[in-house]
C-alpha cells in the first residue's frame, strides 16, 4: 500500500508534488538565502555524522550510527517507537547535556568549519545558536507573539528596537505566520491555536538565523490542515538551510523529505532518496516496516 | 508602525553569541553558597546549644539530669532533673494528639473520599487558617476560653492545667494532620479505589482498606509532624499551663513543659553564663535531640512505608 | 429481603454515618476558630481605637497602647524578609536548577526538611548564643530579625522549588534550544514566570514570623518599651540610617503575651484587642497570597 501512495504522491514528472501558494519568501526578503548559498545542487555536505553513539546512563540509545546530511536538503528520521531517532535528533544540539548521566561518543561534523557538536570542549550554546529546535508540542513563552521571536535576537545583544521589529517580521513571514498575527503582536501567544503556535516556535527559531533546523514530530500534536501548512514550511525552508525531520508517520517523511534515515532499535538501517527508498528498499527490515509488518 | 516600514534590504547577519564563562561559575558559586548555607545554620544551632550546655553538664551529672525528679535550678539548693518538665511535655502533646490524630484523620478522610470538590476547595484553606493562627492567640484562647469552658464541666479544674492547652494545641494542630493526609490520600491513584468499590465494598471499607494504607508513607508522616509540632509548641502551654514544674501525668494539675521553662528563664534576668542561663541550653538540647529523632524517624517512614503503585 | 439486599443496605447505612461523622469534625474545626474571632471581638473590640495604635504601653491599662509593639513588627519584618527572601530564592534556584542529584544535594535538602520540623524556640537559642552573645548584636532588632529569617528560611526555600517545578520542562527546552546559558533562563524565563508562586510562599512565611513569639522571648525582646527604635530615614543628612538595628524592641505577640501574664483582667481587653490586630495582620498577609497565587495561576495556565 505504500508503493501506491508513493506513486499517488509522485507528480507527472516523477518528482515530488509541490504546493505552492504564492507564499515562497520574496525576492528582497532579508531571510533569503544570500548570494552563494542555497538554490543550487545540494551537493555540499552540511553535516557529517560518523560512527555516532549515544548512551542514557548505561543503555545504549544510539548505535554507531554514520550518514551524511546535504545542505538544503530536508532529511526525515523515521522509524518504529523507540528506534532512538529523537534520541538521535537531541545529539545535533545537545539537548541530553541538559540531563544528567548522557554520553556521546563519535562525531557529529557541522560543515564548513568541521566543528565536533557533541565534543565535551565544543560549547553547546554556540551549537545552538547554530542549530534550532522545534519541538513535538508547541512550546511558546508565556509572552506576547512579539516577545517570543523577539527573545532570541536579544539573546545575541540586539537592543535597537527598530532592528528588533524587523528580524520579528521576517521571522513571522519566513513561517508563514505574519499576515494572521501582523495586527496583535502584542496579544500573548498562547491565545493562537495549535497550529499558529507551531508556526510561531518555527519563527522563534528562524529569528536566531540558524544553519541547520531540527523538527521533533512537529505535527503529531496538530489537526490535517495545520499539519499541512506546517510540511509545506518544511519543505520551503529548505531553501535557507539544512532540515533534518524526526516523524513517525512514514506518509509525512515520503511528502516533505529529500533523504531518509529509517533506524531500528538504535541503528541506521538504511540511508537513501526519499523516492528511491519508498519504491525499493534496499534492506528487508526497512521493506517490512515500509509495509506495515511491524512498527 | 511596522507595517509602513520601508524595506531597506538585508538585515545584517548577528552578532555571534557571547558566553561569559566566568559570570555562569560565578552565578552557580553564589547559589550553592545559598544552598549550603542551611547546612551553616544547622551547624549554628547544634554548636551554640551543645557549647553552652556542656558547662552546665560540667556541673551536674547526665545521671541527675534525665532522673531527678525535681527541677528547680533557681532555688537556693538547686535541683536538675529534667523529668518534670518532659513529663510536662509528653502530657500536652498526648492530650494534643489524641484529639488532632483521630479528628484530623478523619476530616482528611472525609475531604478526600467524600466531600464534593467544590466544598473541598472552600474547606481546605479554610481548615489551614487554623494553623496560622498566632500561637499567642491561641493561649489566650486556651487561659479565657477553654479552661473556664472546662472548669464548667470539671469544677475541680485549676484555673492553670494541662487539659485546657493540650485541647487547643490539638485544634492548632488538626490542619498538620488533615491537611497534609488529605494529599498522600488525593494521590493514592483511582485505579486502586476502583478495584475495591468493582469488588461492591462501600466508600467507607474502600478509605480504610484501600486509600488509607496506601497513602500510609504520607499519612505516617503528617503524624511525625504533628507530634514533632506538639512538641516543640510553646507559648500556649507557657500562657495556660502555669510554668511550674511538676512530675505529674494528672492533667489537671498545672505543669511546665521543657519550651515553656526556656520562656520563663528568658523573660528574667539572669546573668550570661550563669548555671539558670546555661540549664535553658541545656533544656533545648534535650527538645532538639527528641524533635530530630522525630524527624529522623518520618524521614525514615516516608521513605521505607512507599507503596509501589 | 435477600442476603444481598441487607448487605447493601449495611453498606449505605456504615456511607451515611461517616459522612455525618465527617462533616461534623469539619465543622466543629472551623466552629473552633470561629468561636476564637467572636471571643476576641467580644473581649477586646471596645478596646480598638485610633489612640490604641499610637499609644505606647503603660501601667494603666485605659493608656496602653499597641505602637511600639506594631512598629517593632514591621521593623524585623524588614529585616527578616531581606535576609530570608534572597537567601531562600538563590538556594530554591540552586537546588531545583543546578545541583546534581549527589551525596551533597541529598544532604541539603534533608537538612531543610530538618530544619522547617525544629521547634521555634531553639533557633531563639540560637540566636541568643550567637547573635545577642558571641557576635554582640545584643538584644536587637537584628538579633530577632535574623532569629525570624533562619525560622522562615525552610518556608522560603520550599516555596521557591514548588514554583519552579511547576513551570513544565518543555519552556526550559525552548529557551535553552535558543542557545540560552543556565542562568538566563533563569533570569529571563523562570524567575518571572514563578515569581507569582514565590511570592505567594514568602507572604505566608513573613505571615508566621510574624506572629512568633518564642525565639523573640528568649533572645530577651524586652516587653516594657516606651520609645521608638531611630527612624530608618530621615529628612536630613545622612538620609538613611541603621541605628535601629541595634534598638531594643518589642513586638506585637510579646506585648500580647505580658497582658495575658498580669494578673487581673484589666490588661486582658487590651490583650484581646492586640490579638485582633495581629490576626488581622495575619489574615491580610494571608489573603494577599492567596490573591497573588490566584492572579498568577489566571495569567499563565500551563
């Protein structure tokens, strides 16, 4: 059955279909990429990950897990329950660090300068000022719309309030948020609905104008239409920088994703095309979660 | 404003971001400072109630202290023995919790399995009102109200006396039971309720059997609070029960109990360093040690008394 | 009428008795402290007047007055709430943000749980020993101020965890995910999103000690002041002072507690007037707490 949904999914030209509608960032937006990034073939590498292990205490989540990340690509990370693939996502911006008894061992590569994320030396609030998060459910500050973008431009010492107001309306814009919340910024962000607030943690942390995006299921709290608002995003945001996708829903990975690493009880089963994966797996565990077997 | 802004291109990239490495030691030094500081304070108390006791302990012996019958330290050929004033002591607070423990268990029992939610609400704070009422208050109650209440009913009744104090402490202390056995109770699981009352038991059999023993580690230790609270309680025995000495467990009579004795010395005068002055050290460390045992002994229950849900 | 039928009759009727019994010690608690507020208003209201509160104590009963007793309040108040509120809020912040689940944090936080269970009146002891004695603070206001922090410090301490913890993992997440140092989430999230619980839980620790009378007692607050301790300010140079931390004093609790100690009942109207003030203090302090705690749970609904 998903060989036919991936064949319903490919459009006429064997890619996938795209929606468009008209909300693609404007040709003098300040978050388009600029010159010399992004738009071209992704081919360069954004991140590295070689021989990636994690431990929670003495269990071992991650098992010796290697894959190549391109830049501007979207990657999604699926797998059954329990396969490690948040566990994985958490490493890329040390989100265990905040927990006691983790262990990381191998590397996570962020390209171009080779930084080790997950090194001891490697300060984990400068990863993270690199790569954002967007987390399963949405999780904005008890604060105004305006304050949550806002808050992490003024981590990085932005005070001018000109300057402010102009990194929020990008932010808000790049997620497609700005023309439902331009009026009541000032209203608190939990007044808009699930979905709006998803949108508005995404803004949050584009404003911090990272390289790389890590989304967490970031739609398994939301209704179909916000989901689908939010996998057209995904798939834009590409254009700016690298995102790498946990789902647990296979269809989504197949609709959003460039690449996909399906994992299984901690270890990188197979790492491909979307398409090529979804239409011929090469590793029969994958085959058998792709059909439903198990998972 | 923003709306009409003119778009006036790129923004620029910025500023990478800046960790003061030395500020965030700094800021955790201070806090654990904090934090350690309670540890200063215990070590403050036991030092300064062990150092002025052991003079006094120099002059009379352990022997005397916990066997004598008599305490009289400020008479012309003075006496030490603590038994009075822990008799005192243990006469109050069983009076205390012998109304507060039942009362309390059973006013926690009533909120938690029977009373509607909205009552539960209202009732509760009200019911910790009950707790914060000054405990000078309270003896005044205990002196005017009370005891002539009690002396209706008893004429024999001493206008100073243990009954009258040992009530009103109790009322003081119905909170700390009702209260806090009303939350181990609230946290029991449905689940466990839900076994008993499938099984046709009534909401009295599924409390006692069922809720009650479950929630024991929280209860047990509401208890040891109460007791530890009655014991260390001070001012409405100072106030209702006379502050003279007697080994008596009649408690009608009057009596002092150890907290009470440490008021009467202080509101004298009595020279730094004197026996009078160092036997209220003396009488502390005894309340001490009896309160930690105490405490000791909840930690001990909380932790060993947990039923795994 | 079946077995069956009896059983469950036994059981409804056993339901109904204790549901009686129940509600009958509820309301016989509550009754209690009723019956103190009628028998207070009865003894002392006649008592409270304008002149009640500016008078100072005196020999006859009609003159004595309450304001040395309710300024001396007020004063260690001030001293215990800013020694007890930074103090208990940095160690609350430690303990439930920074500290590692070690042999050193076990032993904190048991010394806490230790602490908030000793008797008043032995840190009254204490403070006799070290502050009055060995520190020579004598008998002053911040003796009692210091005595009436350490007592409240638990309070303070506990207060600032339950806040803290109410604020769910997944703001921490966020914040940090922003590339936020420890301490700025603190400062920048935390701290104001509990400063609502804080409050409310310094309220009613500031709302206990001041109605102690224990430790003050024994560190030898005097119970006859007739004087003032020097104004803190003052409208000539230097325009702040901290003589007053050195002054004797007294406060409402003890002054309450030597005119229940004379004989006769002459003192006890003004006894019972004092007792109406103190615990209309208390209950205000209350009541602002549990308006705070109100104001902040309507405000952020996590």
């Amino acid at each position: 059955m998903v060989i036919e949904d991936v064949q319903n999914q490919l459009g006429p030209d064997g890619g996938l279909r795209a929606e468009k509608d008209g909300s693609r960032p404007a040709a003098n937006d300040p978050m388009r990429p600029r010159s010399g990034e992004g738009e071209q073939t992704p081919s360069r590498v954004k991140v590295e990950v070689r021989n990636l292990s994690f431990w929670y205490g003495s269990l071992q989540a991650v098992k010796n897990v290697s894959m190549s990340l391109k830049q501007n690509t979207v990657t999604a990370l699926i797998g059954p329950s329990g396969c490690g693939k948040t566990t994985l996502l958490r490493c890329f911006n040390r989100m265990h660090d905040l927990y006691a008894g983790n262990r990381y061992a191998g590397e996570i590569r962020l390209m171009p300068d080779g930084a080790n994320i997950v090194d001891p030396q490697v300060s984990p609030i400068e990863m993270r000022a690199r790569i954002s998060m967007v987390f399963q459910k949405p999780n904005p500050f008890p604060k105004s719309i305006y304050e949550n973008v806002a808050y992490g431009p003024r981590l990085r010492g932005v005070r001018a309030k000109s300057e402010l107001g102009d990194r929020v309306e990008a932010a808000l814009r790049a997620a497609a948020l700005w023309e439902e919340v331009k009026d009541v910024l000032r209203k608190s962000a939990y007044e808009l609905s699930g979905g709006q607030q998803q949108r508005l943690c995404i803004a949050r942390a584009l404003a911090v104008e990272p390289e790389m995006l890590l989304f967490d299921e970031p739609t398994s709290a939301l209704d179909p239409i916000a989901t689908a608002r939010i996998e057209e995003l995904v798939a834009e945001l590409k254009d700016r920088l690298t995102v790498l996708v946990v789902t647990h829903n296979m269809h989504q990975a197949l609709r959003v994703s460039d690449y996909t690493a399906f994992m299984y009880l901690g270890e990188l089963i197979e790492f491909g095309d979307t398409e090529n994966m979804f239409s011929a797996p090469g590793e029969k565990l994958t085959q058998d979660y792709l059909t439903g077997r198990f998972g | 404003m923003m709306a009409n802004r003119q778009r006036t291109g790129d923004l620029a990239a910025l500023p990478p971001i800046r960790i003061n490495n030395f500020r965030e030691r700094m800021i955790v030094a201070l806090l654990f400072s904090a934090g350690v500081f309670s540890i200063v304070i215990t070590f403050g108390i036991v030092y300064i109630l062990v150092s002025e006791s052991l003079p006094f302990f120099g002059e009379v012996s352990i022997v005397d202290f916990l066997t004598d019958t008599m305490w009289t330290p400020l008479f012309a050929r003075p006496r030490y023995g603590i038994l009075p004033l822990v008799c005192g002591t243990l006469v109050t607070s069983f009076i205390a919790l012998a109304l507060a423990v039942p009362v309390g268990t059973v006013i926690a029992v009533w909120l938690s399995e029977y009373a509607p939610d909205a009552w539960r609400e209202t009732i509760k704070p009200i019911l910790e009102l009950l707790s914060a009422v000054p405990t000078v208050v309270y003896g005044y109650f205990a002196l005017l109200f009370v005891t002539p209440v009690l002396q209706a009913v008893l004429p024999t009744l001493p206008a100073f006396n243990m009954l009258g104090p040992g009530i009103v402490m109790g009322i003081m202390i119905i909170p700390y039971v009702g209260s806090l056995s009303e939350d181990a109770m609230r946290a029991v699981p449905m689940i466990l309720r839900e076994g008993s009352y499938a099984l046709g038991a009534s909401r009295l059999g599924t409390s006692l059997r069922v809720v009650y023993p479950a929630a024991l580690s929280g209860i047990a230790a509401a208890y040891i609070l109460a007791i530890s609270r009655a014991v260390g309680e001070t001012m409405i025995v100072a106030i209702a029960a006379g502050q003279q000495p007697e080994l008596t467990l009649n408690p009608m009579d009057p009596a002092a109990t150890i907290t009470a004795y440490i008021v009467q010395v202080s509101l004298g005068d009595l020279p730094h360093g004197s026996i009078g002055y160092q036997s209220i050290f003396a009488a502390g460390l005894t309340l001490f040690v009896v309160t930690l045992a105490f405490n000791i002994l909840g930690a001990i229950l909380r932790g060993q008394f947990r039923q795994a849900y | 009428m079946s077995d069956l039928d009896r059983f469950v009759k036994k059981q409804r009727r056993v339901d109904r008795i204790f549901n009686r019994v129940g509600i009958l010690c509820t309301v016989s608690a509550l009754t209690v402290l009723v019956l103190l507020l009628l028998d207070l208003t009865a003894d002392g209201l006649g008592r409270l007047d304008a002149e009640f509160f500016r008078a100072f104590p005196s020999r006859r009963p009609e003159q004595a007055g309450i304001l040395s007793a309710w300024v001396g309040s007020a004063l260690l108040m001030l001293v215990t709430g800013t020694t007890a509120i930074p103090l208990g809020v940095a160690a609350g912040i430690y303990l439930e943000e920074y500290a590692s689940k070690n042999w050193t944090t076990r032993v904190i936080e048991v010394n806490i749980t230790n602490l908030a269970a000793v008797p008043s009146i032995v840190f009254g002891l204490m403070a006799l020993g070290l502050f009055v004695y060995q520190f020579q603070f004598g008998q002053s206001v911040l003796s009692g101020g210091l005595a009436l922090a350490f007592l409240a410090l638990p309070i303070v301490i506990v207060a600032t965890r339950e806040a803290l913890r109410a604020i769910p993992e997944s703001i921490r997440e966020a914040a940090f995910a922003l590339g936020a140092s420890r301490w700025q989430v603190v400062r920048h999230h935390l701290l104001p999103y509990s400063a609502g619980g804080i409050a409310t839980g310094v309220i009613i620790s500031l709302s206990r000690a001041v109605g102690e009378t224990a430790p003050l007692v024994t560190i030898g607050a005097l119970t006859f002041i007739a004087f003032l301790p020097p104004a803190p300010l003052s409208g000539s140079p230097p325009f702040v002072s901290f003589e007053w931390l050195e002054s004797p004093f007294t406060v409402l609790p003890i002054q309450i507690f030597n005119w229940v100690s004379r004989p006769g009942d002459d003192f006890l109207a003004n006894a019972a007037a004092a007792s109406l003030v103190l615990m209309g203090g208390t209950l205000l302090m209350n009541a602002v707490a549990i308006t705070v705690r109100h104001r902040m749970r309507r405000r952020i609904k996590w």
